[in-house]
C-alpha cells in the first residue's frame, strides 16, 4: 500500500493507513472552516476597534496622564498595534491562501516574514494597572487573539512528514509494546 503525508501550509495532507483510516488536513480543513472566518473577523474587527480607539478616546485618556504613564501609554500603544499588524498580516496571508490567490509555496515566504511573538506580557511591565481600562482590555485581548493565532500556526506550520511508499508506516504504541513484550519474554504475544 502505498501512503502520503505532507503537512506545510495548505498542501494536501491525507493518508489510508492498513486498517483503512484516513488522516484528515489540519490545514486544509481550518482554512474553508468557519473557525477561520470567525478568527478572521475577530482579529480585523479588533485592529479596527483598537485604530478607533487610540484614535479618539485613548487619545484624550493619554493626555489625562502623569509623564511617566504618558511614556508607558505611548509605549504599550506602539507595541499593541505592532502585534496587531503581524496578525492582520498572518490572517491576510492565510485567507489569500485560502482563496487561491497566492501558492502554498508564496504564502510560506510571506509567512516567514510575519513576526508572532509572545513577549511584553502585561504582567511584565511596572504600572500597567495605572493605563486606561480600555487600553490594557485591548491589550489583553490582543494577546489572547495572539496566543490563538501561534497555536494555530504552529499547527498549520508542523514540518512536513517523510512520504512513505510501498511499505506499512509503523504504529508508535504497537512499537513500544513489542520493547515490552521483548523484554519480558512474551514477543510472539503483541497483536499486530
């Protein structure tokens, strides 16, 4: 029999394993699903929602602050748009993927460019509690959106697996109970 796994951005990953099972695409599944299109709307909606916000509200609480919280506003608010860009862009470039607009092999590049980090954590910086209500919310939310998105990437980004032809892919648990097996003296009794 023969078997196929691929697992890189988009490409088709599916196998017939001998008892007839079939692994189904993270990848390709996640991208037509309405998970995707809810994380889409979400991550858009908040950058949209954070430019409103630092663009009125956030800029009259800016100017009600102290020097030193002026200095922390400023910084938390260049760092929170930044993280929302690379998520704007991740999500752009997996649903220009998804609509076929660009190869699996162009959104790699473009991928590779994109910048989803996990530091600068609200509980890490001094006096945070002191920022307006609505920007450490924006905040909080960027990074939960944040952690989603790596997971998910991690997920669709999983290095691809070596093709197998010809020949039965071994089962890891079956694996390790012929060790146990072995040595016990019971070798001939694992079912394959």
């Amino acid at each position: 029999m023969s078997f196929r796994f691929e697992g890189v951005l988009g490409m088709s990953v599916g196998s017939v394993s001998s008892s007839g099972g079939v692994t189904i695409s993270f990848a390709e599944r996640f991208a037509t699903s309405e998970q995707f299109d809810q994380i889409f709307r979400e991550g858009m909606g908040l950058v949209e929602t954070t430019a409103s916000y630092l663009d009125g509200a956030g800029r009259r609480e800016a100017k009600a602050l102290g020097p030193q919280h002026s200095v922390l506003y400023a910084t938390e608010s260049m760092r929170l748009t930044t993280r929302l860009l690379e998520i704007a862009s991740w999500l752009l470039v997996r649903r220009s993927l998804k609509a076929g607009e660009i190869t699996p092999e162009e959104a790699r590049v473009k991928r590779r460019r994109i910048k989803l980090t996990t530091i600068g954590r609200p509980a890490h910086t001094k006096d945070f509690d002191k920022l307006p209500a609505e920007l450490r919310r924006l905040v909080e939310t960027s990074f939960a959106l944040n952690d989603r998105i790596v997971q998910i990437d991690r997920a669709l980004e999983a290095p691809a697996l070596a093709v197998v032809a010809g020949r039965d892919v071994p089962n890891a648990v079956q694996g390790y109970q012929q060790q146990l097996a072995s040595a016990f003296g019971q070798a001939d009794q694992v079912k394959h």
